[in-house]
C-alpha cells in the first residue's frame, strides 16, 4: 500500500511568473527573464508565455488564456531565482548510498569485490532497506533530481520497497533489480537464471500496480537490470532476450565498456562476440528504451551499432575519475547519433548530485579536447544543460513527456535559488543590497550567469523547490 501520494490541488491550476531557462537543442538555450508558466491541475503544462511584457496586468492575461478566476494559486519568483527543468540521473545505485566516497582507490572489479556487494548484501534484510531507503531517495529528490533511473539489488523485496518508496515521495523514476547468476560472491549472487527471471517478472508486477501520476499515466517505471555481461550466465542471458522480446516496451539498463579490464574479461567470457556491445546485441538487449552506463571503451565500430540499435548512454562522469576509469568520448558518441544523457553513477560516482556530474562531464570535455586526436570541442553551458535534462529524456524515451518546458509536457522543474541568503558560499549570486533593485528588468546575460554559477558552484542549498508532475516532492522550501 503506497500511502501520502502528492497531488496537485483538486481543480488548481498553478501560476508561475518569473524568469525560465529552458534547452531546445545541445547547442542552443532559451534564457527567458520574464515568463508565465501555467500548470493545469494534473500538472501539465497548459500554457508557456515566453516573453510577458513587463508591467502586463496579470488578471487581464489570465483572463484572456482562460484561467478561471480564483482557481489557481500563484508563485512569484523572487530576483535572483529562475525555473528550469528538473535534472535526470540516468544512472544511480540507489543501493550503493551508504557507500559514498569509499573505495576511490580501487578500480572498478576490485572495487565491486571489496566494497559493493558487502554493502548491497544487507538489503537482504527488509528493516534495514525499509529505514535507509526513504533517506536515500529524499536525498536524492533534494539534490534536484527529478528522474532517477535507479539499480537496486538482487533483492526482489527490498526493490519493490525502493519501488513504493519513490511513488510515495512523488519521483519520476525507472526502477530495477539486478540479474546477476555468476562472477558474483557466493553470499550475493542468485541461485539460478530461473529465479532471476521470475522475480525480475513479480518486480515489473509490482512496479506496473504502482498508482499513476496526476496525469493518468506511470511514475515509476519497471527497468530490466542485467547488471553487466560479466554477472550473466548465458541462460539468463538467453532467458532475458525471450523475456524482452515480449515486451518491447519495458525499458533496459546495464553497464557498457567501463573499465579496461571488465572489456577484457568480457570479451574472454563471450568468445563468440567480437565486441562488448555485440555480446548484448546478441542478446537483443539493445534498442531503444536501452540505457547502456558508462561506454569509456567503446569503438567507432560498436558506436554505430548502438545508434543504430537506437539505444542511449548515461555519461558517468563524476564515477569514470573516481573509479580511475577512464574518459568517455562524449562528443563522438553524440556524432554518431548516440543519444547521451548524464548519470551520477552513484557510489562508483562519489556524489548523488547530478549537479556535480554536470561539473566533471565538462572537466571530461577539456581533458579530451586536449588529447591528440581528439579534436572534440569542449562543452558549452548550452551542452551541459542538454545532457542534464532534454539528453537525458531522450536516454530514457520520456523527450515528449519531460526535459524542457512546452505545452503539454509534464511541469517537471527545480525552483533555483541564487540569492545569497541560499546560504551557499560558493555561489556568488544575487544580493538585493549589491545587485538589481525590485521592479528592475533581468538581463538575459545575467539569468545565464545564474545559470552557470548554480552549475558550477551550487548545491541542494540553491535548489528551492523540486517539482514533478506539477507537485513540490522536495527542496529547501518546501512545506510541510
Ligand atoms: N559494473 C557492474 N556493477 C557495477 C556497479 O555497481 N557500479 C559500476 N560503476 N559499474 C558496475
Ligand atoms: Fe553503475
């Protein structure tokens, strides 16, 4: 029973009024310092005035888009705040949370050995995921991430609870456990690719029964979770391509040519296959609604195959230096036509901010610009903000529902907060004794400096509200 679903207000619409940034491209950005945000009350977006002329008589404008007197509640933005869509993990361990900044030192199979499954193995117990769980997924909601693609255990209960827990807390979210029946120690592994299958069945079970959004449609996802080529016997593997070739539209996640010598064991384990990325072709594992984590090591060879599969990759920069992993090329992925969006790779990521993984795919894109023949420019603002929000809609096959603002779409947004009373130090932003006076028009130069100081320097303190489907789940200033 999932209880304290949010919703939006019966019959109330919400108005915003205040400055949006919004992506339409991976080159381009709309800076918009004075805008009317209408949300219905399922949470949609129902209108998008782009450009309201200052000093315009707000009921007069409300009147006339057909907002009903009385029936909305209105948010006006205060200087030094802006809205803009909420940012998309492709790729989180929700699981792995309690593990946050240990085991730098190792790579990435040792790293799994020594640190990893012991701390996964404990979701064996319910009460320990039942009180660590609801933690972890607030956390997450506060650092502004409004779409999770999360990996829980192998644990067909404890997922199911991550599961409810996200409903509950009003997320966006894909939701999966692992299968993994081999290279894996004996106290975290499962007994065979049967039960791996059939309780990978009652998690997508659950997960579907989960109640809708305000919108009539799922919040959370079902993902099937084949943990990588390495933890997969061939029967499971066998087992899952029937299985998803059943249901086209169940979405998959794994991980892809992270670590060099993962792509080496691999290709040891899979004598048949010429690549990393054909051995999951060979399963029909890759198509569209797949997310493919990490691909460091992938070859100009497999790059086409993936686009042309259609399947998308999560950028994991922040865990590709923290793991020592290496550099993913980004640029050349995105002109083979992969889609790309970003993910926190939490725990092999040191941080469940999508914020930072913004930081380090732009110290990624410098680095690999430098390199010889690379040649890749590095990343714009304009760049950043793509990966972090429409790239990663498109990953997830959600690019018509949330990642940027348009009519219809969902109101998936973050309220941020740049002022100084945000009370983050590192961000030197908008003081109402230094900077514009109320009533003063925003320059677009200055909303993108905004933009780019949260970015760079900004945390969960400059983050007001998270807003999914319409509803505030999460933020410093949220009520209640
Ligand atoms: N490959 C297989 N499992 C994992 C994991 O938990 N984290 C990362 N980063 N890579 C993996
Ligand atoms: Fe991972």
């Amino acid at each position: 029973m999932v209880a304290n679903v949010p919703t939006v207000a019966p019959g109330k619409y919400t108005v915003y009024l205040g400055p949006v940034i919004n992506p339409t491209t991976s080159t381009h950005f709309d800076i918009l310092p004075n805008c009317l945000v209408v949300v219905d009350p399922k949470g949609n977006i129902e209108r998008l005035i782009e450009n309201l002329p200052h000093g315009s008589e707000l009921q007069n404008v409300l009147g006339q888009i057909g907002v009903p007197d009385g029936r909305y509640s209105l948010v006006v933005l205060e200087h030094g705040e802006f809205l803009m869509p909420g940012l998309i993990d492709t790729h989180i361990h929700a699981c792995q949370l309690p593990n946050l900044g240990l085991g730098g030192d190792h790579e990435l199979l040792d790293w799994l050995e020594k640190y990893t499954y012991p701390t996964e193995r404990r979701f064996s117990e319910i009460d320990y995921a039942a009180r660590i769980y609801p933690e972890i997924v607030e956390r997450i909601i506060n650092s502004g991430t409004t779409t999770s693609c999360y990996y829980g255990t192998l644990h067909l209960e404890a997922t199911k609870l991550l599961a409810d827990i996200v409903r509950s807390k009003g997320q966006r979210a894909f939701v999966g456990k692992c299968n993994m029946d081999r290279n894996c120690p004996s106290y975290y592994i499962e007994p065979s690719a049967h039960v791996s299958l059939e309780t990978t069945k009652l998690l997508v079970a659950h997960i579907q029964n989960l109640p809708q959004s305000s919108a009539g449609e799922p919040l959370v996802h079902p993902v099937i979770t084949p943990r990588f080529a390495i933890s997969c016997t061939e029967q499971l593997l066998t087992d899952l391509k029937k299985y998803v070739e059943t249901n086209p539209h169940i979405a998959i996640q794994t991980h892809i040519s992270e670590n060099q010598q993962e792509v080496k064991k691999t290709l040891e384990l899979f004598p048949d296959c010429t690549s990393y990325a054909g051995v999951y072709d060979k399963y029909k594992l890759l198509r569209s609604n797949t997310i493919l984590a990490h691909g460091v090591y992938l070859t100009d060879e497999e790059m086409k195959l993936i686009a042309q599969r259609g399947a998308g990759v999560s950028h994991c920069p922040a865990s590709n230096f923290y793991l020592g992993s290496g550099m993913a090329r980004v640029r050349k992925l995105l002109d083979h036509g992969v889609k790309v969006g970003l993910g926190t790779d939490v725990s092999g990521g040191n941080s469940p901010s999508v914020l930072y993984a913004i930081q380090m795919a732009s110290n990624t894109s410098k680095m690999v610009a430098i390199l010889p023949n690379e040649g890749g420019k590095k990343f714009d603002v304009a760049m950043l903000l793509y990966l972090a929000t429409l790239g990663g809609a498109e990953v997830c096959c959600l690019q018509d529902r949330i990642g940027s603002f348009k009519e219809g779409k969902a109101f998936d947004a973050l309220l941020v907060n740049v002022r100084d009373d945000s009370g983050n130090p590192a961000v030197w932003g908008y003081n109402p004794n230094r900077d514009l006076a109320e009533g003063d028009c925003l320059k677009k130069e200055v909303l993108k400096e905004w933009l780019e100081r949260f970015f760079f320097c900004g945390d969960d303190r400059n983050i007001r509200q998270v807003i999914v489907q319409g509803s505030v789940i999460g933020g410093q200033g949220r009520q209640g």
